[in-house]
C-alpha cells in the first residue's frame, strides 16, 4: 500500500497533457472506461460523513460494487503490500481510487460574538378599603428592569482553498501504476464551510466530470 502511495505522490503528472473536464477539474492521462468493476476508494482525510457522500456519488454515476478501503481494512492499522494486493484479489477489486489532499490555504479572521439579556423584579403591594359592601382588598404591582450584554472576541482559522487529487489504478497492470489522475480545487470566503464540505463539493465535480467522459 505504500508504495501505491509513493507512486500517487511522485507522478509526474506534470509531463502528462492536461485536459479541463469540469469547472476547476482537471485530468491526466486517459479516464475512458478507466473505473471497471468492483471499486474500492481510499481517502485517509475524508471524515465518515464525507465518505459515505464520496461513495454515493460514485455509486450514483455508475460505479458498481463500491467500496470504502475501511471496509477491507482496520482504520489505522499498517498493511503489507502483499496483504493489500491478496485482500484486493480475495474481494475481486478490479479498480482501486486513491484520494488525496495535495494542498489547501488557510486565513484568519476575528470574530466578535455578542450576547445580552435582561431581567424583570416585580413587587405587590396589597391594599384593603371599605365599600358599602365591606372590606375589599386590592392589590398593586410595581416592576423593575434591567438589561446587560457582552461580547467575546476569537480568531478563526478556516481553508480558503482545497486542492484534491484523485488517482485511479487497475487490476490490468495488477495496481501497478495510475492510468488517470483527476484534480480538482475549491475556493472559500466562509469561515462557517469546513474543509470537509469544501472536500465533498471537490469530489461531487470530479464524478460528474467522469461520468461526462464515460469513465463508469
């Protein structure tokens, strides 16, 4: 598996023609019919909700038989590749998409949170008179208010720009090398949009592109 991941970051993509295929995605290399079978996706960053979403997208497109790598594997456990490669061919894993963070930017801002609240005291008074009927009682309310706020002050950092790649490999080379490298970055003015929001936005573009260039 590591050396999987090597091969991911040290890909010359660089020296591959370079094609848009979808609003800030890109791709290298040849993604017709590059994602066959059954499928599984490796994304290390994704948080639980964002790889159920990146499973659902591709499944929606066409996918078949897809798969999270944490359904093969343990989270956090370290896998041989002879292991990896074996539980590939026991599952009858015919192509193997890697998920990557190859860049993001951060900002900070101040933000100036404020609160009030306000109270009310209310006091009776009783009063008793006389009427041609008897004695009567009356009673009298007086009240009091008051009202105050404060305000707290914190920096927040949040991503303004999210790059991601997406590699595909193929049991045809036995996941030797990628045959298409899909990239794909978002921008940020928000400081309430996390990145893994930012990242689901990515990868919904990236699986329309490839749905457009008939890679399922």
């Amino acid at each position: 598996m590591k050396r999987l991941l090597l091969l991911v970051l040290v890909l010359p993509s660089f020296m591959m023609a370079q094609e848009k295929i979808g609003n800030k995605i890109y791709k290298y290399g040849e993604v017709y019919h590059s994602i066959q079978g059954s499928t599984l996706i490796s994304f290390d960053n994704a948080k639980a909700k964002t790889m159920s979403k990146t499973l659902e997208y591709f499944s929606d497109a066409g996918a078949k038989n897809i798969k999270s790598y944490t359904s093969l594997f343990l989270p956090g456990t370290d896998v041989s590749e002879n292991t990896f490669i074996n539980t590939l061919e026991k599952n009858n894993i015919q192509t193997l998409i890697i998920v990557d963070i190859i860049d993001a930017s951060e900002a900070s801002m101040t933000r100036t949170t404020a609160s009030a609240f306000s109270t009310v005291n209310q006091k009776r008074e009783n009063s008793i008179s006389s009427n041609n009927n008897g004695w009567s009682a009356k009673a009298k309310g007086k009240s009091t208010a008051s009202s105050a706020s404060f305000s707290t002050t914190k920096n927040a950092n949040y991503v303004t720009e999210l790059n991601l790649r997406l590699t595909i490999f193929t049991k045809n080379d036995g996941f030797s090398t990628p045959v298409a490298v899909v990239e794909g970055r978002a921008t940020n003015e928000s400081p309430d949009t996390t990145s893994d929001q930012m990242a689901r936005r990515i990868l919904r573009r990236m699986v329309k592109a490839l749905d457009k260039q008939r890679a399922f």
